[in-house]
C-alpha cells in the first residue's frame, strides 16, 4: 500500500520561491517481509500543469536508480521527495526552465503505487 501527501499537512500554496515537498509512505500489508524498490524510476514523481508534462523523477537519473528497502509487515516506510522547481525532460536536455506561476497537479506512478489520489498545488510568484 501506498499512500501520497504533502510533506507539510495544508499546504497547497507554495510561494517566494518555496520547494514543494511530497511525502510518501509505504506499508508492507503482506504477511511476510518484502523487498521493495522505492527508487526514482519504481516509484515516479510526476509533475504536469494542465496537458503539459513538467517534471519526472524517473528522467534521466544518473546511476543506480534502485533503492531497495526491506520493509516489515505493518510497518511504514515514510520518505520525502522534493522538486527543485526546474523542468526535466526525458531526453536529459537541459532546459534550465524554472517553473512558472500556476497550477500544478502531482501524481505518483509504479507497480506498486496502486490508486493513490493526485495532489493539486499552486505556485505563486
């Protein structure tokens, strides 16, 4: 099971050059102990405003992308992923575009990510 949040709780308006933060949790519900990967790559952070396609974790990430964690029955795996406010783009090109006023949704992918709800934010100036 996973679940996705802001890593502050109510924050939804970031400004003044303020990194937004996701928080994501990870909850073994098997009975057995699991190996999961939580890397950039297994679990994606992707970020878009309106249709076009701002930032993802899994570009052009630079060696070992895999971060296996062991992870009990019922016990969380809680860790932070943050943006940096610069675009990416999936054929590593650097584009050096900061990230514009507006509106934001941000989506969690993967194997294991399941339904998980986006999370809507705004940037303001």
């Amino acid at each position: 099971m996973v679940t996705f949040d802001f890593a502050e709780k109510e924050r939804e308006v970031f400004g003044g050059g303020a990194k937004p933060e996701f928080k994501v949790t990870v909850v073994n519900v098997a009975e057995q102990t699991c190996t999961v990967d939580v890397g950039p790559e297994a679990i994606e952070l992707r970020l878009d405003s309106g249709d076009d396609r701002i930032y993802s974790s899994a570009d052009c990430v630079e060696g070992n992308s895999k971060e296996e964690r062991q992870l009990t029955q019922g016990r969380p795996h809680e860790y932070t992923l943050s943006w940096d406010l610069e675009r990416s783009f999936t054929d590593c090109r650097d584009g050096g575009a900061k990230a514009q006023p507006g509106w934001y949704k941000a989506n969690l992918r993967g194997d294991l990510v399941g339904s998980v709800d986006q999370l809507v934010f705004q940037l303001k100036a």
